[in-house]
C-alpha cells in the first residue's frame, strides 16, 4: 500500500485563506494518506486570553496541567474537528484522531532532567493494525500533536516527532513517502533567495552542505530526522511550501527532497 | 450483533469522581458499546471565563459561533480525549469522535422559526456502516455532541437525540439496547422517594401513568423519544442512575425498563 504523510504546522493553520486552500490541495491528493497538525499560534493566544501564559524552551512548549488542558481543547477540539468537517465537505472521508483514540500513539512522559517539560511525551510505539483498519475503510487520519501514556494521561507531543513515528512505523509494511510542509520552498542555498532551492539531498550531499555551512542551525535537526526516517524504510521524505504539495505529489520539482541512495558514480 | 448505547450528561461528567467510578463501570460492560456524551456545566463555565455567556431557551443553548468554538473544544477536546485516555487505560480500545469523524452524523442546521438556535444541528443520517468497521476493528466509540452538515460546518446537537440515531440506524441490522443515566434511578411514583422506581413500562402502562399523572413534565418527551426508538426497532430502552449501570446489564432490578411490547393477559 502507498501511503503519504502530510504535516502541516502554524504556517498554514494560523492562516484561515491558507489553511482552505491546503485543504483543497489535500483533497486532491492521490491514494491514501495521513494529515498531522500541531496547532500554531492559537493555542498561545487562545491560553493568554485565559490567563494562561506561554512558557517556551528551546523551541519547546512547556505543558503544565493548565496548558495540557488548552492544547487538548485547541488541537484535538477545534482545530481539528473544523478540518474533518471541512474535508468531509471536499468529499474526503477524514477521521479526526489524538494519539490516545484506537491507542494509536503510546509515550511516557518525558523524564525530567534539566528541565521540567511538564505533560510532554515522548513516542514509543505506534499502533499500525489500527492504522489499516482505517485505510481498509477508506478514511483518511487527520492526527492532532496529542498523545497518551496508556495509563489515562494525555500528553503533548511534538507533530514533526509524530509524522516520523507514523511513517516509520508504517514503512515496515507499506510504501510511506513523508512531507513537511513549512514556511520555506525546500533547503535552500541562499536563505534570503527562495528560487535557491535544493531539489535533492543524499546522505553524502549533506554531509557536503554542511561542510560547507550551507546548512545550518534550525535545518540540521529537520534533516536528521528526514535521514532517520528514511534510515528506518520511509522512501523520500519532502520538505517545501504547502501550496506546492500537489506538485511534489505528482514529481515536479516544487521543494526538497531527500533520499537516503547515494548515486553510485562509478 | 448486540450494541449496547449508553448516555451520560453532565450529572456524571461534571464530578471527577462520578466520571472515574462511571468509566469503570463501563470497561466492565459487556459487548459491543458506544458512550455517548455532553458536556454538562464546563462548557458553560468555560466560556464564562472567556467571556461568553451561554443564553439557554427551553433547555437548549443557543449556539453562536463563539459559544460552538467553545463547545467545539470542550465536549470534542477536553471531555471526549480525556475520557478515551482513561478508557485506555482500563483496556477498552475506545475512539473519540464527533459525527464530522468518518461522516458519522450528518445533520441540517435547524431552520429559523421563532427562534433562531444558531448552530444547531438536528439529525438527518447515521452512517452505519462506518460503526460496523469500527466494531470489527474491536473499536468502542465514544462520541460527542457534536455533529455537520457535510458543508464544512460543525454543529451543536442535543446529546439524547444522537444516542436515539444511532440507535434507531443500529437496530436495523443489530440488536441494540439504548441506556439513558440521569440524576433519577428512575421513573419514579413518588419523585421524592428513589426507592419508588417503577421497574418496567410499555405503551399501554404508560398511557395509565400519564393519566393518573405520576409521568408528567419532564419525563413525557423523555418517554415519548424511548417509545420512538422502541417503535423503530430497539429492542428496550433503560433509564436510570449510571451506579446501577451494571446491574442493568446483568438484567438486575436497576431502573426503568421501557419494552414496547404489551403483556398479552389473555
């Protein structure tokens, strides 16, 4: 079976004209497929106007019972359930999913070292029969950033972490292509220049870019992971613009992409 | 296939301790199931802390658009998820859904007459055989107030008629028991004395009970909906408190039973 994993963040689901528009990109999108989502600036905003503040570190969330709560509402309640009720109008059979529904995603809470992240989890298996079930019924996950401990505890859990978790997971029996879509058109050469794009990354590529410094920072760890997940079976992994996402379905040059051959030169 | 349907509102969800004791009754519950729920006061007192005051005519919320992104979050977020993370926990393979999920309740938003409801959905269509996969799955669906249009738009739909739909769908292909728990244990003689509990009820007892007054207000259209369904094939409807849950199931002396069938005395 071919499978393909969209993940979508604030970029687009902060954006309502955004958001519609993925969503009829989405609909078009061939075979069966997974839609991950975090939840972008709302559930900030939305928390401020309860009183509950923010509270990041290295880019993550910290999740206390008050904010746990908040995203639960925010990812799993309204943002989620408006794009299931706005796929099923696009004639897509979507079905809005926590890790915690059908036990798709078990984590543990991450232990505290250094820091204390509060209600985050950390994968640690994913339930692919149930997975085939749904795409044996036709319908398509659309799958919140919210997991669960399996001893009755939510827990936020990082939507990138998510797509590879499901990806590699399903790659073990199926054909799983995995796209990131974010607020870039693909790695680029020149940060500042978005027709820069690199149109494919290999292992032996990267290690070159990096040399190089062409690819720095908040890129390393996005690419780790992409070469992870196509270490662990996944196909290619694509990283570009969501409006670009049908092009990359159908293999036009529209982002990055990352496979894990080398070319053999000789 | 036998499906049990069970209801509970807000005196079972609004008290933690209800809920827990409630939830474990219900992992203990035999067969096929499928809880059905509102969202009691949170809803409510959630969007008084942002806000939004909730306006109730004849018992129903009116809906505005903030007061459905509310119970949008509420009743498909922070209620649904948490209860299907704690029924995961005691091992019941439950999955969260609204009727957007998998189209699984589509509804038309109620027409304006003397009062315009807002985003209320009245029910048109239960999608069947949806359930059906979930059951072969070994899934337990534990489904929300919440319903669409299939045109995108979510809506706000009373929690008693969702679990009369899907019961009334059910019942044309299975053997479905329909449980409504409330604050009562029952239909009681004398309102005052819970152990007045009139045990079994059918048409020809009802309309001697409605005569003699001891059915009157409230619980006319409560018996008026159970008749319904029984007329269109479920085969009883039980009304009590959700502690004798259990009992009922065991066909124990533990509420009221509703059977259309008369006693045939001759």
């Amino acid at each position: 079976m071919k499978i393909s994993i969209i993940k979508i963040g604030g970029n687009v689901i902060d954006f309502p004209d955004k958001l519609e528009e993925f969503l009829a990109l989405f609909s078009k999108f061939p075979g069966h497929k997974i839609l991950v989502h975090g939840g972008g600036v709302l559930a900030s905003r939305f928390g401020e106007s309860l009183g509950v503040m923010p509270e990041m570190v290295d880019g993550r969330r910290i999740t206390d019972k008050d904010t746990l709560d908040i995203v639960t509402m925010v990812y799993a309640g309204l943002i989620n359930k408006n794009m299931v009720a706005k796929l099923q109008a696009l004639n897509v059979n979507a079905i809005g999913l926590t890790g915690a529904d059908g036990n798709l995603i078990q984590s543990v809470k991450r232990p505290v070292k250094n820091i204390d992240y509060g209600f985050v989890g950390d994968i640690e298996k994913v339930n692919t029969s149930f997975l085939n079930t749904l795409f044996e019924g036709g319908l398509h996950p659309v799958i919140c950033a919210i997991t669960h401990d399996k001893s009755g505890q939510l827990l936020n859990t990082n939507a990138d972490s998510i797509a590879s978790a499901l990806a590699t997971s399903l790659a073990k029996e199926h054909h799983v292509n995995l796209y990131f879509c974010f607020n870039k058109s693909g790695v680029l050469v020149d940060e500042k220049n978005e027709n820069s794009i690199i149109p494919l990354i290999n292992e032996e590529i990267y290690t070159e870019l990096r040399k190089e410094n062409v690819i720095h920072s908040g890129m390393i760890p996005k690419l780790d992971n992409a070469f992870e997940a196509l270490r662990k079976g996944v196909h290619h992994v694509w990283i570009g613009k969501a409006e670009n996402l049908l092009l990359a379905a159908k293999g036009k040059l529209s982002g990055t992409i990352i496979e894990r051959h080398r070319y053999d030169l000789y």
